[in-house]
C-alpha cells in the first residue's frame, strides 16, 4: 500500500515589502526629502509641480530619481541646506 500524501500545501514565505530609499551620499531621493522637510508625498508633488524644488538632478538609467545635496542646498539657501540636503 502506498503511503498517505499530505493533502496540504507547503506554507510559503511570505513577501516583504520594499522599504522605500531614503538617502545616500550623493543622492537625496523624494522620500528622504518629505522626512527632512516634514512634509508628505502629496505636498512634496506639490511643490515639484509648482516650482517650489529645484527639477530632479540625479539620473539612474536615464530616470530622474532625485536630487543632489548641492542642488538643494542652492535651492534652500545655507540657513536651511542642513535640513533639506
């Protein structure tokens, strides 16, 4: 007689999510933008769109993703390129 086969599925991993890029040494991507202003993703598009912060100056692939720490500094002025770069 053969033996009984398990009639459940093997329990899979489950799926982590991708924790967003917050920063790195040349590079200040969107989200480590809204954590240093203190801002969400909503009012950060805002203010994209609006003129507000400088055109995305850091290319990966040919896909703007973010900003340089100089650009923002430029942008904010030194009173508040410590918070913004």
């Amino acid at each position: 007689m053969a033996p009984k086969l398990s009639k459940t599925r093997p329990k899979q991993q489950e799926r982590k999510a991708k924790r967003p890029r917050v920063g790195g040494t040349a590079v200040v991507y969107p989200r480590g933008l809204e954590e240093q202003l203190g801002v969400t993703s909503v009012t950060r598009w805002r203010m994209e769109y609006d003129g507000r912060l400088p055109a995305r100056d850091f290319f990966i692939g040919g896909e703007a993703v973010g900003w340089r720490p100089s650009t923002l500094a430029a942008a904010f002025g030194p009173t508040q390129a410590a918070t913004a770069a």
